[in-house]
C-alpha cells in the first residue's frame, strides 16, 4: 500500500503545468486534501486488484506499471515519470472498476494522491485538469499501442534495444539488472544477458553490475530501426 510522505502536497503539485490554470478555489482545495506519498525503488505500491483511492501525480521519480502472465512472467505496460499521471488509476477514479495490474516504484519517488470524490469534482468544473486527463489518455494509449506494435512485430533482440534507447538517461546510462529488464520485456534473464553480450561484443554497449551503458546510439538505433 502506499505510505504517506512528509513533504508539502503543494510544492509536489507544482510539477504539474494544469495547476497553475485552475481556479484559485480549486488550487487551494487540491493544497488542502491531496496526500503526498513518498515510495523507495522497488517498493510495491498497487496489486492487481487493489481499490484506488484516487489519482495518482508522479512529482520526482518513476512508477513502473506491469502485467503477470499465469507463469508468473512480467512485462511492462507503462512508465509514469514526473509530471505524469497513471491513466489505469484515473480511469478507476471514474468507475468502480479494481486496480487491474500491479505499480512498484522503479526509482525513489515523491506523489500525490487527490482521493476519487475530490478528482471527480474538480473535473467537473475545471477545464484545465479536464484538459490534462484528455491529453494523459491520448498520450497513452499511443504509447501503449507502439509498445504492442513492438511486442508483435519485432524480436526480442530488437525490442532489447528499443527499450535501452527509451531508458537511457542523460550519462547514456541504464540503471536495470538483467533480471529487471527481463521482467519488463516478458522474457527470461538468460535471453538478456545473452543478447547484451552480443551487443558488447559489436561495441554497442558496455556492461557494469546493475548498469548498461550505451557506448554507441548511431549503430544502436541503427540496429533496432531507428536510425
């Protein structure tokens, strides 16, 4: 379950540009009743099947939202980083629908929670936050059908690369062991570590305990299609 953190729900909701748009009335009632939340990496924060209590606002950080097959095998859905919004929480907001996947925390990470009947009736009346589900849902579901448009069309070779390009951050640096980046493509640590030798061997990448680092992007993205 999610833990309730000790900094100003405020100044976490300062991340997010639709704030500044709302009604002083609302601001004011989002400062009053949003719950901040801190969440350390790796912490399961939502089980399949969880209620939810309301939306949840991504200030620092990044969530990891992912899928279980009946084997047990993972694979991820999304990835809710700062300034962004779990849609699957916001579509629950408006239903009486359970959690249906599960969210663990990928980095150490600071939120907001603003509970269902507060979300509910800011949306309402506010056009901004409006504005701001509409544009979280069609991001989405665009990156949702890139990714299964991945999964069905490419192998695992290729969608190993996809997936370090996408994560890299700004030292050309992947933070995921082998097992992790397993779990989120849905396949096994033996296929990732065997893949990622090759791409060492070819001077894509270099690998470091718990770290990939991309020594190449030209002949990477080259490689995955992107070039």
């Amino acid at each position: 379950m999610l833990h309730d953190g000790h900094v100003d729900a405020e100044r976490l909701l300062n991340a997010f540009p639709f704030v500044g748009e709302l009604s002083t009335a609302a601001r004011e009632r989002l400062a009053v009743e949003a719950r901040p939340v801190s969440a350390t990496a790796g912490q399961l924060l939502v089980h399949r099947g969880d209620p939810v209590s309301g939306a949840y606002l991504v200030n620092t950080g990044c969530l990891r939202v992912y899928t279980i097959n009946d084997t047990g095998r993972q694979a991820t859905l999304y990835w809710v980083e700062g300034g962004e919004s779990c849609i699957l929480a916001m579509r629950c907001v408006f239903s009486t629908m359970a959690y249906p996947a599960w969210v663990e925390a990928e980095r150490d990470s600071q939120l907001v929670v603003v509970s269902s009947e507060v979300f509910r009736a800011l949306f309402v009346s506010e056009p901004a936050l409006q504005q701001f589900v509409f544009d979280t849902l069609s991001s989405r579901i665009f990156s949702l059908m890139a990714a299964l448009d991945e999964v069905f069309s490419s192998d695992v070779q290729t969608r190993l690369g996809s997936f370090l390009l996408r994560r890299v951050d700004d030292r050309g640096c992947v933070g995921s062991s082998h097992e992790a980046i397993a779990a989120h493509l849905g396949t096994a640590r033996e296929v990732v570590t065997r893949i990622l030798r090759q791409f060492e061997h070819e001077g894509l990448v270099r690998r470091r305990r718990a770290v990939v680092e991309v020594v190449d992007f030209e002949r990477l993205e080259a490689r995955v299609g992107k070039g």
